[in-house]
C-alpha cells in the first residue's frame, strides 16, 4: 500500500483530501471556496512543517517526485495560497474571492 504523504508528515494525512491540489488555479478556487475555520486549521498544522517539507523534497528530482512526495510537493504549493489569506488578506478575503471569479485566468506556469 502506497503511503498517501510521506511518513514524517503524517499529521497532515486529515488535510489531504481538501488541500492536495493539483494546479494554481484550482488552488485559487480552493482557497476561496473553503471555511475560514477549515482554511486556518489547515494553515496553522501545515505551516510549521513548511521548511521541513521543502527540505525533505529538495532530496527528490522534482521531475520524478514518488507519489506521497508529489501529494506533499501539492499540498505545500496549495498552503502557499492559503498562507495569503492567512498572513495578508484576513477577513478581506471573500471579497478578493469575488474577484477571481471575475478574472478569467488562461495560463499559469507549468506545474505550478
């Protein structure tokens, strides 16, 4: 059975089926679309393991990454739009939420 996060990030296996997400803009949607309480959560256990997370896929060609590491390589890049609204935008969200829905975005870079 394939782990579905590396081992030593076992703690955010809860978060994975809501913040494992694959493309900026469906991170964007998610962000804007989630609870506030569900977006903190997942902020407050996933950002102290940030640099433990970035150190631990530094080990891996990001071409190659296995598929926890890929599922953990995703779910950094998805805090990364949470800690946004987390850090910055605040209570100011819904409304930068309404308008990304507005903005009609055509290309980001590859896998990001």
């Amino acid at each position: 059975m394939t782990a579905l996060l590396p081992a030593a990030f076992e703690a955010l296996v809860p978060f994975a089926d809501r913040w494992v997400i694959d493309g900026s803009i469906a991170r964007a949607a998610r962000r804007g679309d989630a609870d506030p309480a569900d977006r903190a959560a997942f902020f407050t256990a996933a950002a102290p393991l940030l640099d433990a997370a970035l150190a631990h896929l530094d080990r891996y060609p990001i071409d190659t990454l296995p598929q926890a590491e890929q599922r953990l390589m995703d779910m950094m890049l998805t805090l990364a739009h949470v800690s946004l609204t987390e850090e910055i935008l605040g209570d100011q969200e819904p409304a930068h939420a309404r308008q990304r829905q507005s903005m009609r975005i055509t290309r980001s870079p590859a896998g990001a």
